[in-house]
C-alpha cells in the first residue's frame, strides 16, 4: 500500500495537468508497480484523500483527483 501511495504521489507531482482521472493516473502508477491491481490502485487513492494529501474534484459527471495544493482546487 504504501508503495502505491508513492506512485500515486509521484504520478501526481510529475503530472503536467493539476486534475487527472483515476484512469490516467492507473496508468502512470502501473508504469512504476507494473504488478498493481485497480483495487488497489483506488484504495491507495482513497487513503491519500483521507490523508488530505489528494483532493476530489467533481465536473458533475464525473470524478477528477487532483494534489492538494496544486492548481485550482477549492481551497483556492
């Protein structure tokens, strides 16, 4: 788990958009833990948002994640 927490907060950190969907960033995670289940991958997500390191961002239809902190959020 905390190896994919990494992977996500890298993906996120390199990521040239400040939003990205859970299947952009399933991708980058898998090119760094080619062995990471999309299970595992969205509890990962789900920790890090509990941890208040990661962000949701609802457009209406559909769920975005996004680095606290980082671009336009609604904190801003």
């Amino acid at each position: 788990m905390e190896e994919l927490k990494k992977a996500i907060l890298e993906f996120a950190e390199t990521n040239k958009k400040s939003k990205f969907y859970f299947s952009d960033m399933e991708k980058g995670v898998k090119k760094i833990v080619p062995t990471a289940s999309t299970r595992d991958i969205k509890k990962a997500a789900t920790a890090l948002v509990g941890e208040e390191k990661l962000i949701y961002f609802s457009t209406g239809s559909s769920t975005m994640y996004g680095l606290k902190g980082r671009g336009q959020t609604e904190d801003h």
